[in-house]
C-alpha cells in the first residue's frame, strides 16, 4: 500500500525501512511509496534491497541519525 513519506516517518521512526513503487517529486525527492521490509536492524531490512535496486526503491534510516552512527 502506497505511503508518503510524511506517514512513513511517523510509524517507522528509528527503523531502516525499504520501499518499492517510489513517486518522486518535482526536485526528485521521495514523497512516498510502499514499505515491503523494516526493522531496527540495517542488515535485516538491507538482504531485501539485493538486486532489487532501481530508481524506484529506497532504502534509509527513518528518524534522527543516534548517537555513534555516521552517515555519507
């Protein structure tokens, strides 16, 4: 089921998550797509994104970066 990304930070906050079926904004930002793996642990949610990997997916950290964590 298709979410924005507004509702996604909201009920996956401090999860990776992964989406497939991703719309785009008018700057090529992710407005919203559907959540199909989360979980608080980044190699759990990452064995999904595999080959998966397109211009319609998106894998990230929801919520603040925690203590200890670097992010490029």
């Amino acid at each position: 089921m298709f979410k924005t990304m507004e509702t996604i930070e909201k009920e996956y906050d401090g999860y990776w998550v992964f989406m497939v079926n991703c719309k785009k904004g008018e700057f090529h930002e992710i407005i919203g797509g559907e959540v199909i793996a989360f979980d608080k642990d980044k190699d759990a949610v990452a064995k999904f994104w595999g080959d998966k990997h397109d211009s319609k997916t998106y894998f990230r950290y929801i919520g603040s970066i925690p203590e200890g964590m670097g992010v490029l």
